[in-house]
C-alpha cells in the first residue's frame, strides 16, 4: 500500500534533503524535492518551504559551479509574434 504524505511529512522531507544532501546526490536530491513541492496543494504550504529549496538550488549551483560544469536547465523555445498570431488564429 502506498502511504499519502501529508503537508507536515513533505516538509520534513524536504528539510531532510537540505541538511543531508551532498555533492554526489545533489541532482536526485533536488528532483526529488521538486516533485515533493509541485504535491503540495496550497501556496501557503508551498511557502512554508521555499527557503529549503532556495537552499538546494544554491547548493546545485555552487557545486556544478565549483566542478567546472553547468546547472542544467530547461531551454524555452520563445516564439515570434508571427508565430503566436498563427497559433491564435487556430483556436
């Protein structure tokens, strides 16, 4: 049976993920901490551990940083005013 956690146990976890997270698990750390945070219902809630994941975003940073990588990150095709008049015009 999968057990549902509640608002409290997400952000023990999240918490958890912040003080215990290390360069090696960074990357599935965050993820994991992301997805915690996009199960949270209210904003209030999402609000209660915003300072964590700002905390673990920074850490990611800093430490790709400091190994001489790059934080990867989604890239957003922008489109053309054209492009979006197109799509406009369809709907």
């Amino acid at each position: 049976m999968i057990k549902m956690l509640s608002a409290e146990d997400k952000l023990a976890e999240i918490k958890n993920l912040y003080y215990h997270t290390t360069r090696a698990t960074i990357k599935q750390d965050f993820a994991k901490a992301i997805e915690l945070l996009k199960s949270m219902p209210s904003e209030e809630e999402r609000e209660r551990v915003a300072v964590y994941m700002d905390g673990l975003s920074q850490m990611r940073s800093d430490w790709a940083r400091q190994a001489g990588g790059k934080v990867e990150r989604k890239k957003w095709k922008v489109k053309s005013k054209k492009e979006r008049e197109k799509v406009g015009r369809r709907e």
